[in-house]
C-alpha cells in the first residue's frame, strides 16, 4: 500500500498529493460534507492540512482524514509524475 508523503494545497479545495512511489497528482476534493468534513469548507481551515507519517496520509486539527487509499485512486488519474 502506497501511503502520502507531502501535500500541499494548490487552489480552493484542491491538494497537490506526493505518495511513497513517487506518484504525484492533483486532488479536487469539493466532497466535503458531513459533521467532521464540513469545517474544511472554510479556506483557512482546510489549508491546515498536514501529513501524519503514522497513518500515512493527509490529516486536519478537526480530525477529518482521507485513507491513503481512496487519495491514490484519485491521484492516478490526475497523475503529475
């Protein structure tokens, strides 16, 4: 399993996502409903998104998290690299 090892937001609701093998892609997650997603809708909130090397994927201070999973998905078809 391929976990992330940076992100960095690049746009409204849009993360540029790094994984362990080198795969780097593009992520638009405008999905972003429900009690702990819905915080993330504010920009400043959602540009708070950090890498929690644990867990492997991309983590907020609200506790919303994506599984590096569903993120490789996505970013293979937005592949950058």
């Amino acid at each position: 399993m391929e976990i992330v090892t940076k992100a960095r937001v690049t746009g409204l609701y849009t993360l540029e996502v790094t994984f362990s093998d080198g795969l780097v892609g593009e992520i638009d997650l405008p999905e972003l409903y429900g009690e702990v997603f819905e915080p993330l809708q504010d920009p400043a909130v959602f540009a708070q998104v950090r890498v929690d090397p644990e867990l492997g994927t991309i983590v907020w201070p609200n506790g919303a998290d994506f599984s590096p999973e569903y993120l490789y998905r996505r970013a293979k078809s937005t592949a950058l690299a």
